[in-house]
C-alpha cells in the first residue's frame, strides 16, 4: 500500500453496508469486528502520531479512559458510523493479533488484503511487545521454530522479564463478564436488534481479553483501574494466571538459551524492584506488583547453580522488602499450593543459604546475620513457612481461656524503671508480625503440607553464634538480624541454646536487682532461690517453700534455683538441682498421692478428675515444671502430647485422644466409621459414665438430659467431639488451670512459646528417649592423663556398651544426675573421664554438676565392670554426712 492510499483509508469511516451478503451471521461478525476495532483504538491507538481522528487514543488531545467507558463508548461510535483507524505499521503487540485475525475475516475494509509473507513481517518485530500472554508466547515460539532462529523470543523475555512494569502486566487472568456488566454495556436502549446486541457482548469479551494493555490499569501506581480490579480479588486471589504462566516455563526451560534469557533478566529486574518497594511504595499504590513475585517463583529452575550466584540473592533481597500486606497475601495464595510446589521454593530458598554458607567462612568476627543474601532468603522462607502452616490442618477454633487472674509483677518493678531497665514482654512473649497479620499460630496447625523439620537448615545452625544472634533478638534492631525472629529455621538444640542465655541473663538480671533492692530499702540479700530441704519430707519442704514465694513475690522464681539436701554436703552447681526434680517427680507422679493417673498400656500419666488435692498443688506442680525449663534440668515426666498443646494454648480434639486414650479413641472412631443404624444397633446416649478413685460409677450429660438424647447417624459427630471435649478439658479444667497458672508463672516472659511448638517442648521436659551411646563416646573428653587409647578407656567403653538399657540408665543418672538425654541426644553431652588414681578397690565417683566421670585405673576389666556396676546401683545421695 502506498503513502497515498493509506492517506486515504487511514481514517476513512468503515463501510459496513458494503460486506458481502451472507445473513445475519455475516452482518453480525462484521459489527462484532467493527466494535473490537473500535475498542481497541480508544485503548491503544492507531500507533500514529499524527493522527487526526478524535477518536483514537493516539491522537493528541485524546483523553483517556477505562475498559468500561471504551467499551460503551465504541458501541455508539459503531451506530454513528464514526472515523476508524487503521493501526499503523508501527503498532505491534495486540494490534499486530488484530491485524492477524482480520486479514483472515471479512471487514469492511475487504479491498485491502494482506498476503502470508506481509503478516510474517509484522509478526516477526517484537520490539513493541511489553507484556505477555501465553498465547503471544506461543505464537512467537512458533515463528522462531519455522526459522530455527530463537533470538527474536529471547529479546522479548529479555524485555518483559527485565522490566517490573512489563511483568506485572503479563499472564493476566480473564474473568466472564456478569449479566449485569453486559448489561451495562448494551446500555438503555431496549430497541436495539439482534446484531447491535451480539456486538455489545462481543466489545466486552473484547475489553477482557485485552485489559492487561490498557493504559489505564498498566502503568503502575496510576490510575484507579488496577486497583479496583484487586479489590474484586479475594485476599488469597491475584490477577496473573498462575497455570498459564507453569505452561510457559514448561515449554521455554527446556531450551538452554532461552533459559539464559530468564537469567539475566531476573539479575537486571531484581535491583529495580528491590528500590521500587524500598523507596517508592510501589505496592500500595499499585497491588498488582504482587503479581512479579508470584510469576518469578514459578520458575523451577531457581534453585539451579545459575541463579544461586546473583540473581537469586538479588531477588531475595528484593522479596524480603515487600510490605507485610503484600508477604500475608503472597502465604494465602501459596497455601492453595500443593506439598510438593511449596517443597519446590522451600527448596530454592533453603539451597541458597546453604550455598552462601558453605562457601563463606561465618565466624564471631564475620558473623552470618550480616550477610545479606542468607537473611534475605531467610525472611523469604517464612512467608512459604506460613503458607505450609495455611494450607496444611488448621484447628483455630478449639482455643484454651485465658486466665481470669493475671500473674502478678515483680514488687521489684518499680526500682527496675527508676534504673532504666524496664521489664520486656510483661504480657508475655512476642508475636511474629506476619502472624498476627494472617490470623494465625503455628500451633494451630495440626499438620503442615510438608513437615516442619523441612525448615530447618542445619548447615546455618552450626555457625550461628547464638551469644550474638540472641542479643540482637532482645535489642531489636533493624539494622542486626536475628534468626530466632524466625525459629522455623533453627533445630531444637540452637533454640534450646537461645533459651538457655535468655534465662541466664534472666537469673542474672534478678540478682542485680536483688542487691540493690537490699542496698535501698536495706533488706537482707537474697540473690538465689534458695530450697533447703529433707530427703525423707522432699514434697512437703519444697512446695510448702514454693507456695509461699508464689504469694509473696513471684519473681523469686525467676532466681537461679539453689537446692542444698539437709544434712548433706553436696554444693550445688547443677547435679543437686537435676537429682532434687528427679525425686520431687517421682513423689509427686505415684499413683499413691492420687493427683494423676497412671495408664498401664501408654505408660502415660493423666490428671485426676476426682483428685482430693487443691488447686493450689496442681499450681505449685507447674510451678516445677517450669522451673526445670528455666534451671535447663530434664525430668522423667511422662504426659501426652495434648498436656502441652494445652500450655501453648490449644483445646484437646477428638484427635488428641489417640495418644492420652488410644482405646477410647479406637471406640469413638469405629463409632464415627458404623455403616449400620447407630440408634437401633448401639443404643447410647449423650450421658457417659466414669469411676472415681474408689470405682463408684460418676454420671455426666454432654447435653443438657443428655440421657433422653439418643446417639444417632446424624448427631454422632457431636457426640464425639463433646465426648473429647469432656475428657481433654471439661473434666480437668480447674486442675489444669492451676497447673498451667504455676507454669507460666516461670515461663511468663520467656520467649518459650515464640521459639517452641508443642513436641519440642516436650524434647525440652523430657530430654530425648533415644540414648546413643555411640554418640556420647565420640564427644566424651579425658583429663588427668587419660586419652582416648587408653586402655582403660577402651575397656570402659567395651563395657558400658555391654550394659543392658536399664544399666545404661542407672550409668546416665549416675554421672549427669538424670537418666535422659539433653536436647539433640547424648552427642550433645559433655561428658569428661578423669583419672582418679590407680588401681584400687575404690568405686568410681563423678561431679554430676559438671558430668565428671572420676574413674581409677583398674588393673583389670573384669574389675572395672564390677565396680562400675557397684558405684551405679547404690548410688544416691551427695557425700552423706
């Protein structure tokens, strides 16, 4: 065509009367033609600049407008015959689609043709393509592949990729269009015919399929368009369309060069949006930018050792800086994900700390909290964290009360504000941001999509400096990171670790402030809580002491525990401690005592629901157990799962019976599984039955006359829960309550429930169950001229793994004061064998405090074993006086 005939077309009004005859179908898809032509031209434009049509977005004085207003606006340019463009040479991208589709149709400008070789000509300059969709992607795909030439595709992933604007608009999703909005669009003229009618439907699918390009909704943080499409999206939706962008990758990671191009792009992307967030609050402006983030994770590639170099650091740092609005959407969207997608970015993100770890030297001098790459991915990975949480088995409902009665402060408090040193967290513990944000807890997550341990990345955890890392965890700066702001990410033994200083400097701080409390108002110094006790009275000297410092001043308990045995001479730096529990535990759990119960089949002990004790012992119980926590002592404490659950603040379920009552819970589930007529066959009712401590049967209604109300097919789920809800709770609330009370009367400013989910508070009571005496041996030290070729040694060793597992135990408490392994297992004790002597009919001895073995060099092994036997088996007490 020449300069003069486009002159004259360019512009002219369409010919509609002049399409070949065919009916109505042919008078319609010529109007519906003629109406998306005229869409597209208050959208986008002819592409000319100098255009002269007033109706056409390119021309000067044109003022732009939104999909819906184009929409209407080009079915009453198609009544009045208005002017209508041709796209310019120049436009390309939807243009270049239309201009695809038109040249196989009928329109009204039919004389001019195009040719195959002109379309191709068109089709093959990209260079206006700023956005993609998959059907683009495909189409460009396929003219390179008839070429073999891939540089044209790779150009425009280089573009799109690399560009936040281009991104962000790419992959949109289409949603149909209501009856309403088509509505809105015909507008009121109920006269129209049948084909006006078509055409009005037609401009909108028109309008939907092409709003990514409008000028309206695609330039970001401008207009309004963008931004009430989110609001029509629920809080886990976005706009991109999620399949079609997995079918993209799917077809174009295959091809090495065209992977290339995802590289780079995402290496020049990353900066400018990372600035983008930090400094231009881009997000709240415009919350489609969410959309780049979810398109650049769908990359499966990733984790590959391309990116973990620079671009996957760079956008790491760029998605640690997304507001938390934008991080809660982005864990709703992923929860809908399946076990193996989140496996997928769990795995991208953790790959790349352990890359930047390995491959840097962390030390107390270059520590790894300032390497910007690892706590960028960190930050990363707990949005997925919390998205796991989502999307695995929530239970939000069944929540503990709070209690009614405050724990009271410290009488201290007051000279602690006149120091400056005001008590952190008086409320309790901190609360992750992005967790109060989403409405969640960890524990409320009964199952995750993928397990939590998946979280952990131990290569991190072993050149953590925890000293370091847990005073930027009180100090709460933004310029120091802390890696317990996200415990996900730490094992058992590291969290137990930044437990373990925050106690300390607890104890530490309790004691200052004890002495210059005396130093005031006089008082006699007290900087221990100290427990003098008999033996023989162990449970009444020490709760009877216990409960009067829980009235008087609660804050004692915060001391360092310091237990002396009365007339014995042991001094205690621990090993007292630990052997003090042990007795208290094993008093205060016989069945005699009648506090708890004790089930024979799961070797677990129970609250008793008809106990005679005051709330006031079950109090000073917790009150122990916290202490063990705080004193870093284990006990042989043996509760269900549930009892822990409970003191992070969580309801027992219909589940939780199948640890603290598997037969109970056997029963319930056959009765939930019956296929038969539950009424007829069973006839139960909503009134159970339980025996009190003297076997009398104790009646109890889950409903109110519960033994009128039948358990029938259709109230059986209610029967079940209720029953659940009787057992786990109804039935031990008040002991509970005040067992809970004494715990956290210990552990209220700890930041215990932040670090700990249920099970691993358990690890922390209980120690491990597992007992690797392998383990031990390898980090056992010697002292006093004993190494590890000794012969002694060896022979010791040969025989201690000769023992039997009861020997064993009886061997544990005897050199560390307890019969359990600390958190992480025996490899995690530090057991020392010193020489004591020579050869000598002595027994063996040991400092339980610091877990010293003081072994004389016997002559023989057969003489080794039998003192060892000795020394472990009549062991007890400390040097009796």
């Amino acid at each position: 065509m020449n300069p003069d005939e486009k002159e004259d077309c360019e512009c002219a009004p369409p010919q509609a009367e002049t399409s070949p005859a065919g009916g109505p179908y042919r008078k319609r898809a010529a109007a519906k033609h003629l109406i998306e032509r005229y869409y597209h031209q208050l959208t986008e434009g002819c592409g000319n600049e100098s255009c002269s049509n007033s109706w056409c977005a390119s021309s000067v004085g044109f003022s732009r407008m939104d999909n819906n207003a184009a929409a209407v606006k080009a079915l009453e340019l198609y009544k009045v015959n208005a002017k209508l463009c041709d796209p310019h040479p120049s436009k390309k991208g939807t243009a270049s689609a239309y201009l695809e589709s038109s040249a196989h149709s009928n329109s009204a400008c039919s004389n001019r043709k195009m040719n195959h070789k002109d379309v191709h000509s068109i089709r093959d300059n990209f260079k206006d393509v700023n956005y993609l969709t998959e059907e683009k992607v495909y189409e460009i795909l396929d003219i390179c592949g008839e070429k073999e030439d891939y540089s044209p595709l790779i150009r425009v992933i280089g573009r799109v990729f690399s560009s936040a604007e281009g991104l962000v608009q790419s992959f949109r999703r289409s949603k149909p269009h209501t009856k309403e909005e088509l509505k809105s669009l015909q507008g009121k003229d109920e006269d129209k015919d049948e084909d006006e009618k078509e055409a009005a439907a037609c401009s909108a699918t028109a309008m939907e399929e092409d709003s990514p390009a409008s000028s309206s909704s695609s330039r970001l943080g401008e207009g309004s368009s963008g931004e009430n499409d989110v609001q029509k999206l629920a809080p886990d939706e976005v706009s991109v369309d999620i399949e079609a962008v997995r079918r993209v990758y799917e077809r174009l990671l295959s091809n090495e060069k065209i992977e290339a191009a995802f590289l780079n792009a995402l290496v020049y992307l990353s900066p400018n949006v990372e600035c983008d967030l930090t400094y231009h609050n881009v997000y709240s402006r415009d919350p489609n930018y969410l959309n780049l983030f979810v398109i650049v994770m769908e990359n499966g590639n990733l984790h590959s050792p391309e990116y973990l170099e620079i671009a996957l650091p760079q956008f790491c740092k760029a998605m640690s800086k997304l507001p938390l609005a934008a991080q809660a959407k982005l864990a709703r969207l992923w929860s809908h994900y399946s076990a193996e997608q989140i496996r997928r970015m769990v795995e991208t993100f953790q790959q790349l700390i352990t890359y930047k770890v390995i491959s840097n030297e962390f030390n107390s001098r270059n520590l790894v909290n300032d390497d910007d790459a690892v706590v960028a991915s960190t930050k990363c990975l707990k949005i997925v964290y919390y998205a796991n949480v989502l999307g695995g088995d929530l239970d939000v409902e069944h929540n503990e009360e709070e209690d009614e009665e405050p724990i009271p402060e410290s009488s201290e408090l007051t000279l602690q504000e006149l120091l400056g040193e005001e008590r952190r967290n008086k409320k309790g513990p901190r609360v992750d941001p992005l967790e109060t944000e989403l409405g969640i807890r960890t524990n409320d997550c009964r199952r995750p999509l993928i397990p939590f341990e998946e979280f952990v990345n131990e290569p991190l955890n072993e050149v953590l400096e925890m000293d370091k890392d847990y005073t930027f965890f009180k100090v709460e700066t933004e310029n120091k990171f802390s890696f317990m702001t996200c415990p996900f990410i730490l094992n058992a033994v590291t969290k137990n670790l930044g437990l373990y200083y925050d106690n300390r400097i607890r104890m530490y701080s309790e004691r200052r402030i004890t002495v210059l409390y005396s130093l005031v108002q006089g008082q006699q110094l007290n900087p221990y809580l100290r427990l003098k006790v008999r033996r023989d009275h162990i449970i009444d000297d020490a709760l009877v002491r216990l409960e009067m410092i829980a009235m008087e001043n609660p804050a004692d308990l915060k001391k360092q525990l310091y237990v002396e045995f009365e007339g014995e001479q042991g001094v205690d730096e621990g090993g007292v401690s630990k052997e003090f529990f042990q007795l208290v535990v094993e008093e205060i759990f016989n069945p005699d005592i009648g506090m708890f119960t004790y089930d024979e089949r799961t070797k677990l002990f129970w609250f008793n629901a008809s106990s005679f004790e005051n709330e006031g012992q079950y109090t000073l119980i917790g009150i122990v157990l916290g202490l063990a926590i705080y004193n870093n002592c284990i006990l042989d404490v043996h509760f269900p799962m549930v009892v822990y659950r409970k003191l992070m603040g969580k309801k027992g379920t219909f589940r939780d019976l199948a640890d603290a009552n598997p037969v109970l819970h056997q029963s319930l589930k056959e009765l939930l599984e019956y296929e038969g007529s539950v009424e007829e066959d069973m006839m139960i009712t909503f009134q159970i039955s339980q025996t009190d401590l003297f076997g009398n049967p104790l009646m109890y209604d889950l409903r109110e006359n519960g033994d009128k109300i039948p358990v029938t097919n259709e109230n059986r789920k209610e029967f079940v829960a209720q029953y659940a809800e009787y057992m786990l709770n109804k039935s031990v609330e008040k002991q509970f309550k005040a067992f809970r009370r004494g715990f956290h009367m210990v552990t209220n400013e700890s930041p215990l429930k932040y670090l700990f989910r249920p099970e691993e508070i358990e690890l922390l009571i209980c120690g491990s169950r597992n007992l690797d005496f392998l383990a031990l041996e390898e980090t056992t030290e010697y002292d006093g001229g004993y190494n590890r070729d000794s012969r002694i040694i060896k022979e010791f060793w040969e025989t201690l793994h000769s023992f039997g597992e009861e020997q064993k135990r009886l061997f544990l408490q005897f050199t560390t004061g307890t019969d359990r392994a600390p958190v992480g297992g025996l490899g995690k004790l530090k057991m020392i064998i010193a020489k004591n002597g020579p050869d000598t009919d002595r027994l063996p001895t040991s400092h339980t405090c610091f877990n010293v073995l003081l072994l004389p060099e016997y002559s023989s092994k057969e003489k080794l074993r039998e003192r060892l036997l000795k020394a472990i088996t009549y062991a007890k007490g400390f040097g009796m006086l």
